[in-house]
C-alpha cells in the first residue's frame, strides 16, 4: 500500500503486521494482503481477512488431450452430423454458480480452436456410432410421416364460397 496517497489525518492501524486504513470518504478499511490491495466494511472485517489462513491451492489433474464427436448439426437439419474434434482444455465457464465445467476448449479438423458446450461433445464408441445411426434412421421416418402428413392435409377439401362471388356473368 503506497503511503503517498495516505493522508496525513487518516486513521491508522497495524495489526498482524499490516497497516489497515480507514478511507472517511468512502467508509472502507483499506489494506494490502497477499500482494493484492483489499477493502473491508468494517476494522473487524479486515482483521478477520488477515487472520484467514491463505487458501491452499489443490493441485489440478493435468488435463490430457483426447478426441470425442463434436454434434455440428445446425437447427433446421433433418439428420445429426458430427465430426472428429480434439478436447484440448477445460474452459473457465461454470454450470449454474458451480465448480462443475460446461465449456471445453476444442480444436477442428480444419485446426480452428473454439469454445463449445459439453452438451455438444459425445464420447467416440461403438455404442455412440450405434446411436447416432438409430437417431438419423428415426430422422428420416419423422421426415418421411411428416411429407405424408403434408400430403393429407393437403387433400383435405377446402371450403368453396365462389356461389357467394358475383363474376359479372349477369
């Protein structure tokens, strides 16, 4: 914390060995923990920041590279496309406010590096291939019941009310 700034009437307190200052205009107590400038609403908040143990950094599992289908269907397609992708990272994004990663980080046949949903990522298998087959089969009969139900609605006879019209054949 730069004492240049500090004036010369402002509250001091040192506690734990650091300098906590009360800021009047604001009505914060400032001090630096960690390398890192900190504000507390009140001197007992500050003091019990400082007496916070440092939070110890659990070590991550190094993250290796693997590769999984990428679902690159678009909304309106009337069958499901994936394609090889490489799983590069976990992203920073979060579920809903939890630890749990909804985003990786993914790099395309064609070398673009992106960000995508994890909702879009499936794990290469025979089992996924199987599924991914029955999905499209059931595509294609949804598409062909659909041209069928178009065809019926179609044939459905419409109401005539040219008796009503006068053509001018008086």
């Amino acid at each position: 914390m730069s004492t240049d700034k500090i004036p010369s009437k402002a509250p001091l307190v040192e506690y734990g060995g650091i300098q906590i200052l009360y800021l009047e205009d604001v009505n914060k107590w400032r001090f630096e923990l960690r390398g890192r400038e900190r504000k507390a609403d009140s001197l007992k908040q500050a003091k019990e920041w400082i007496d916070k143990p440092e939070p110890v950094k659990k070590a991550s599992k190094p993250f290796e590279r693997f590769e999984a289908y990428l679902d690159s269907t678009d909304y309106y397609g009337t069958k499901r496309t994936v394609e090889v992708v490489t799983v590069t990272s976990v992203a920073q994004d979060t579920y809903r406010g939890t630890n749990i990663p909804c985003v990786a980080w993914i790099v395309r046949q064609n070398k673009e590096r992106t960000k995508v949903n994890v909702e879009k990522l499936f794990e290469i298998s025979e089992g996924t291939k199987q599924k991914l087959k029955s999905v499209n089969e059931l595509f294609t009969e949804a598409e062909t019941v659909k041209k069928r139900a178009e065809a019926v609605f179609k044939s459905i006879k419409r109401v005539d009310l040219s008796e009503y019209v006068d053509n001018g054949d008086e």
